[in-house]
C-alpha cells in the first residue's frame, strides 16, 4: 500500500512537467527537470547530514559554491600571462600560509597549556600573518592587473568539464571537514553558525579575490561536459539537418530540446547512482549504526561508538554530494556567477525539499527536489500570466501593473503555503522514513 502511494507521488509531479510542456513550452518544461534532478541531488546530500545522523547545517550554499569554483579552476581556460605575472608567487605565499597555520596546531599541540604557549602561537599567526601578506599580495596584484577586462586570473587547467565534478565534491569534503574539525561534538547550534559563516567567508572570498574567479566580473565560457553539445555545432551538423527536416521540426527547436535531454540523461544517470550508493549505505550496519546515534547518543556512545568521528563521516560526505552538484550546475550554466549563490536559493530552498519529501528517507529528498524545483521555476514563469488572469477585471493601471510584476515573488508565498501544510498534515513529509 505505501509503495503505491509513493509511486502515485512520483507519477504526479511527473504529470506536472507532463502538464508544464502542454500548457507553456517543453523546452521550459525540460529546464525545469534538470534543476530538480540537480535540487534532488543537493537534498540528498543534505538529508544524510540532517536525515541519518541528525546534523543541522545552514551552510548549503558554501557547498554549492566550491563545486562551482572547482569547475573553474579545473575546466577553465587557462590564462598563461596571469601566471607568468606572479602565479608561482602566489602560490608559494598560500602554501606558507598553509605552513604557519599547521605551525600554530603543532605548538598547541605540543606545548603544555601555559602563557608561554598563548605567546608562541601569538607570535607564530602574528609574524606569519605580515610574512604572508608580504610574499602573496604582489602577486595577486600583477595577476589582476592583467587585462582586468577579460581575464585579470590565472585560469584554470582546460580540462573536461566531468573531471571537475569529483574535484567540486573534493572540495566542498575538504571544507566540511575543517568546519566537522572545529565545530562537531559542541551544541547543535554551534554547528549551524559555523556553516553559516563559512559559506559567507566562502562566497565574499570568490566575489574579492578577483585573482582566483574573476570575483563579481564572473567567468564564462566554461565547457560543457561530454556528450553534450552546443546548439549552434547542431544546427550546423547536415545529419542533423536533414533528420529534423524528415520529421518537420524546426533545427532551433529541435537542437535545444536535443541538448536538454541529453542534460536529463547525464544528470540523471548521476542521480541514479547517488540514490544506489545512499540506499545501500543506509540499510547497511553503517547506516543503522548512524540512524541509532542520531536517536540517542549517549547509549550510542555507551555502545563503543565515537560519535564525533561518525558525525564527521557523514557531515563530509553529504558535503561531497552536495559540491558535486553544485559543480553540475556550473557547468550546465557554462559559467560561474558569485552573485548568484544565495541562502534562500542554495540553502532554505533545499532544507524545504528535504522537510516536504521526508527527511531520513532517499527517495523523500528525491521528490520534494524534483516538486519544489518545479513549483519554485514554474511560480517565476507562469506567475505573470496567471496574475494577469486573476486580475482581468481590474481596470488598466498602476496597481494592476505592479501586480503582474510581482508575480515572480508569489513564489516565495506559495513555498511557505505548501510547507506548512506539509507540516500540518504530514509533519514527517510526504515519504516518510520507515
């Protein structure tokens, strides 16, 4: 019984996006279905932190940006004066930087508490901090200094979009475990303000330090990953051609449509795997060793357990999944914009579809990504035309224009309707954990 419900559930929002290519446009319809599947996939990440083992993180959006900074620096091109200018500079002055910091954790580890100690460590970070600027600011400096216009970098690497992916997710684990390092084992709280504030020194670092991405002058251009290709290479193919003129399609419609779903394929052949690999995990003595420490974890920890370690476990590979997403999108968009990284987008957004679908349970994140993706993309665009409806019987004006304006942001409204009726009638989700 509860299996066919959970298929009816699917096959609604299916009939959704059925419904979306009817009424507006297929090509809107397949857009949408490729940010849910990426939305699915950063809910899943999410609900293994939150959903097996109880971790509240407020720092999505961090994730998100790191998977998009890794598709720069690995499948950007590169920019070979930018690294003449003073690329091995300034990559001497972060590796010192890096040194001094491990130089103040091995004083503190090594010396006994004391003044003595605070003195060294304080005089380590102090002499280290003026050594580092003084070694990495000239070289960031004649990197950016170069044709700010168009590159002001030093580029990335060339290489295929599909070999930044595991770099994003490397680097949003990387980060997860410094945050896990400090903040784990302390109060639920402290974990949620030290994501938060990572993922805000993250963001304003990508948007200041013009060197690394560009900052808020963006990156563009970036590949798309293999085998998706461009809608201009299609409609110049003569196969292509002449296989849409034998059904009668026209080769812009045709090839845009041809390169979403070639989208839907690759992402959700990802999907897929994530969702056999969480699956597996969590019916696995792994994952009701996790499940049993996020219910108790004093008798978790009578058991032999370390809690803390496990939290850090499941909190970088959640992480992980969640950077691999965010390294999808980018490539998808062809180019890193820091602007758009926002906590409602990448962070609220992605907790409501893990509350709605039912947290604790895979396929639950899966369908509250692939619903509130459609409900937060269609709102935006159907939005005005649904308002100018509701508002036909007002006369010409400036109130009625400020309405059919505003409609994009009845999403934010409807988004608050729909979780709190979930709340209220079916506060573990829509799929529940067993």
């Amino acid at each position: 019984m509860t299996q066919n419900r959970n298929l009816l559930l699917f096959l609604g929002v299916g009939l959704l996006f059925v419904a979306t290519g009817f009424l507006q446009s297929w090509n809107l319809s397949l857009q949408i279905l490729i940010v849910g599947i990426l939305s699915a996939i950063m809910a899943l990440g999410v609900n293994m932190q939150w959903g097996y083992a109880g971790l509240f993180s407020t720092g999505i959006m961090g994730s998100v940006a790191l998977g998009g900074l890794a598709v720069v620096l690995v499948s950007g091109q590169p920019v070979p004066e930018g690294w003449a200018a003073g690329g091995a500079r300034l990559i001497a002055g972060l590796i010192f930087g890096a040194a001094v910091i491990a130089g103040a954790i091995l004083t503190y580890n090594r010396m006994a508490a004391g003044r003595s100690r605070n003195l060294m460590i304080a005089a380590i970070l102090i002499v280290g901090f003026f050594i580092y600027r003084a070694i990495f600011d000239p070289a960031a400096n004649a990197i950016e200094a170069f044709n700010p216009a168009t590159a002001g970098n030093m580029g990335g690497l060339g290489l295929p979009a599909l070999v930044a992916w595991p770099v994003g997710a490397l680097m949003a684990a990387g980060a997860a475990w410094v945050i896990g390092k400090v903040a784990l084992g302390l109060r639920e709280d402290y974990l949620a303000i030290a994501t938060l504030g990572i993922a805000e020194i993250v963001l304003a670092v990508m948007k200041n330090e013009d060197w690394l991405a560009r900052g808020v002058k963006n990156i563009i251009d970036l590949p798309r990953p293999w085998p998706v290709p461009y809608e201009v290479e299609l409609q110049q193919n003569p196969w292509f051609l002449e296989a849409v003129a034998n059904w009668g399609l026209s080769p812009i419609g045709a090839s845009t449509i041809l390169v979403k779903l070639l989208y839907i394929l690759l992402f959700g052949s990802v999907l897929l795997a994530i969702i056999w690999f969480s699956e597996r995990a969590l019916n696995s003595p792994w994952g009701r060793m996790m499940r049993a420490i996020r219910d108790n974890e004093v008798a978790a920890s009578a058991m032999g357990k370390n809690v803390t370690m496990r939290h850090l476990h499941v909190f970088i590979i959640g992480s992980a999944v969640v950077g691999l997403a965010g390294a999808m999108l980018t490539s998808m968009e062809g180019q890193l914009t820091p602007g758009n990284y926002t906590p409602l987008r990448f962070t609220f957004l992605i907790w409501v579809m893990v509350i709605v679908g039912g947290s604790g349970n895979n396929w639950g994140s899966v369908l509250g990504g692939l619903l509130l993706g459609w409900l937060w993309l269609i709102v935006e665009n159907a939005g005005p035309t649904i308002m100018g409806y509701v508002t036909a019987f007002m006369p010409d004006g400036p109130l009625r224009a400020h309405l059919i304006e505003s409609a994009p942001h009845l999403r934010l409204l409807t988004l608050g309707v729909i979780l709190l009726l979930v709340l209220r009638f079916a506060p573990r989700g829509l799929i529940p954990e067993k």
